[in-house]
C-alpha cells in the first residue's frame, strides 16, 4: 500500500487537529486577557510575550489543520517541526506558568496549581534528560519502528501519537528554557548538554531518513530527501533559538553578579582604590545561571 | 589595546588574555564549520548532504559536531560579548584564537572527516586529490597564522606593564 497521507489533519479526517487547534486559541485569548488583567492592575508584563504566545498558538493551530505544502511525508515533516519544535519554544518563551500564577487569585485553583507544578512526579519530569528522552526517543520511536504506518488510518493511534509529539515538545522546552517557576531549578550544564544530545539525535535521525524512510512506509525518493533536510535545518534553527535563550540567561546573571561585585568593596583585600590591587578578582564566572 | 587597565580610582578590570584566545578559537572552529556548510553544501552543492559509503560511525560524528557547531557559535558570541562588557578582551589573542580555531577545524575536517571517517568528499566525479591538498594546506596556513599571532600576541602582553 503506498502511504499518500500519514496524517488525518492531511487528509481531513480525525478530530484530533480542530480539537487541539480550537483549544489552543482558546488558550491564546485567555492570555491575552490575563495579560491585559495584570497591566491594568499595574504589573509589568512586556508586550513581546503576548506577541510570542499568540504567534505560537497561531502557527499551531495552522499546522494541526491545514493542508501543508510539499509531498506527503514533506508535509509530514512541517508539521513536525512546528508541533513539536517551533510552537513549543514560542508558547514557552512568553512564561504561561508565571502569567497564570499571578492572574490567579488566591484560593483553591491556584493552590492545587502552585501544588501540581512543585509535586514531586512533576519535579522529576522536569529532569532535563529525561524530557529529552521523551521527546527525542518518542521521534525515533515513530520513524524507526512500524509505528508511524501503524498510525495511518487508526485515528485513535494517531491522536495519541501526535498528542504526545505536542506534549512532548512543549515538555521538552519547558525544562530547557526553565523560564517558569518550578520546585527544582537545573543549571545551565544540565540543560546545555541536554540540548547538545538532543539536538545530535535529531540530527543523525533527520540525515538517515534521508536514505531510509521509516518502516513500512513507500515514499518517493524526492519527498523523503525534502523531508529530510528540512528536518535536519529547520532543526538547527530552534536549536540556535533555544542555545540563545540559555545564553541568554547565562549572560544576564553573569552581569548581575559583575555589577554586584563592582559595587560591593571586595571582601578580602583593600577596596576600590587601594594598594593597586584590582579591586575587583574575577569571580569564576561559573555557568550556573537561572 | 581598547581594554588598558583602568585609572586607578576605578574598580580595575582584569585583561584575560587566555580566556580570550579560547573564546576566540570558539568562534573561529565554529564559523569555519558553518562556512563549510553553507558555501561548499548550499551554495556550490559540492558536498553532498548524504553520502551513502558514510558508515554509520561517521552519519553519528557529523551529527554530533554539526549540533556542537551551532551550540558552540552562539556560547562563543556571548562569551566574547562578556568579554567586552567586562573590559577583559584581549583583542590581539582573541584574535590570534580565531585563526587557530579556524584552521584547526580545516585540518581536522580535511583529515578527520572526509578520509578518515569519510563522511563526504569535497566534490564528486573529479580527481579528489588536488582539492584535498588545497582544503589541508588552507587549513595548515590559517594554523601556522594562527600560532605565529599567538607568540606575537604574547610577547606584546609581555612588553606592556604588569597588571593586565
């Protein structure tokens, strides 16, 4: 059987695309209104991330009902790359976690909230490594196993298959960026390599789909070669997003501890001004960041 | 030199020199990385973006630098950037650190990469060897610069006063 449309958001049939698509604006308006909420009662809350969830909602909601240009599995790969990559990091860059913590009042909703984000069981999915390995071994699992045909015209299959790319890469952004409030914070080490060893299965996955397409599927040569290097560039583009935003961070906690030590008279020696000494001894400027 | 130690009723800024020289190698490996990718795989399509001989050691090496490439361009720009913010560059060997950065990567993917682990040739239905000699020499010479700003770069910290 030749396999024209593994997707049902292709091809028309399934629900779970509108679903998700209709839930996800939802949650669009719903931000843009908390965010309205905060700046009204004086809070700061910088426009940009109003701009970044919408954007992420939009391009969503777009790739889970469209019909997406390029040959079958082309198509196949656009949605992946936005599902489960670039709509993720733009969802994630605008803090829903933190908006949805201070628009709460305080009570039983945003108790069970605070209780659910700092439970242990979420703590340890929060683990950087082992979010990557949810996502990136779910990615090898559906192109390395029969599970990507298996999932064509079973449209329960699917929408677990394809709940779980969203949620798995909304998962694995989260933990990456740590841009939230959560009960355990990992330093930039961990998510660094953790982005590194991710971003290398991603890489080694999208270049051998490029000679052998995923089991029991028949793809023309020119489609999976499409496929193929979009994955593996498109790839490399959230992966220098998602490098810029640690950096980022790295950056703006290494100046606040210059400034700090700037300010401060160093604590062992003469001060500012003092014996010719430099006042100020570099501290490790170590890649702990938060 | 734009980062001399400050007057004295400032907080002094420490020049790095070795810190630097690594910064600068960074960049430098990096940028010759994403120069090989985009002027010899999309622009002259010599490379070829798949090579069916690449054994599947090689297919796992590539992946792993071509992800190290980019990670290490963008921590290599805001490190430099820390750098200046601190007045701590020493430009001479950041400069020096970006031509052996840049050779260094030549070699080792003119060695390493295309005979070694033969991931792909840099070009196809041709004679290799003359394109081979000229990709190592290249590599070789940004090298040999490289170190020779390196000792120059040292010496001139050497001649200036202490402190820095």
């Amino acid at each position: 059987m030749t396999l024209t449309a593994v997707h049902p958001g292709h091809t028309g049939t399934g629900l779970f695309g509108p679903a998700v698509a209709a839930l996800v604006l939802t949650a669009a308006l719903a931000y843009l209104a908390a965010a309205t909420r905060l700046r009204r009662r004086g809070d700061a809350w910088p426009r940009h991330r109003d701009a970044s969830f919408t954007a992420g909602a939009v391009v969503l909601g777009y790739a889970l009902i469209a019909s997406l240009p390029g040959g079958p599995f082309t198509a196949h790969m656009v949605q992946h790359l936005v599902v489960a990559m670039a709509a993720p990091l733009l969802l994630v860059l605008a803090r829903p976690l933190t908006l949805t913590l201070r628009v709460l009042p305080p009570g039983p909703v945003r108790r069970g909230l605070l209780t659910v984000a700092h439970s242990r069981p979420v703590a340890w999915l929060l683990f950087p490594p082992l979010a990557a390995l949810l996502d990136i071994g779910g990615l090898w699992l559906l192109h390395r196993t029969g599970l990507l045909a298996a999932g064509h015209g079973r449209p329960l299959l699917d929408a677990v298959i394809r709940g779980h790319v969203l949620a798995a890469g909304l998962l694995f952004t989260f933990t990456v960026c740590q841009l939230d409030p959560v009960r355990r914070r990992w330093g930039l080490a961990w998510r660094g390599t953790t982005l590194l060893a991710a971003g290398w299965a991603h890489a080694v996955l999208a270049k051998s789909l490029y000679a052998t397409p995923p089991p029991g599927t028949t793809f023309t040569d020119g489609d999976l070669h499409t496929a193929s290097q979009l994955m593996y560039y498109g790839g490399d583009l959230v992966e220098i997003a998602l490098a810029t935003v640690l950096a980022a961070q790295w950056y703006a906690a290494t100046g606040r501890a210059y400034r700090r030590d700037r300010l401060l008279p160093h604590p062992g020696g003469a001060g500012a001004g003092g014996d010719g000494r430099p006042g100020l001894t570099p501290r490790k400027w170590s890649a702990s960041g938060g | 030199m734009s980062s001399e130690p400050a007057t004295p009723d400032r907080t002094a800024d420490r020049v790095e020199p070795g810190r630097s020289l690594a910064v600068g190698a960074l960049i430098g490996a990096a940028v010759m990385a994403a120069v090989d990718e985009i002027v010899f795989h999309q622009i002259l399509h010599w490379h070829h973006f798949y090579d069916r001989s690449t054994p599947g050691i090689g297919l796992l090496s590539d992946g792993l630098l071509h992800t190290a490439e980019l990670i290490a361009l963008v921590a290599g720009f805001f490190l430099f950037a820390d750098l200046r913010r601190r007045h701590a560059l020493a430009p001479a060997h950041a400069r020096a650190g970006l031509f052996l950065g840049l050779g260094a990567f030549q070699l080792f993917d003119g060695i390493v990469d295309h005979k070694l682990l033969r991931l792909h040739q840099i070009r196809y239905g041709v004679d290799v060897t003359p394109y081979d000699w000229a990709w190592n020499i290249a590599g070789l010479v940004l090298l040999l610069a490289g170190i020779a700003l390196t000792v120059r770069a040292g010496r001139l910290a050497g001649t200036r006063p202490a402190g820095s």
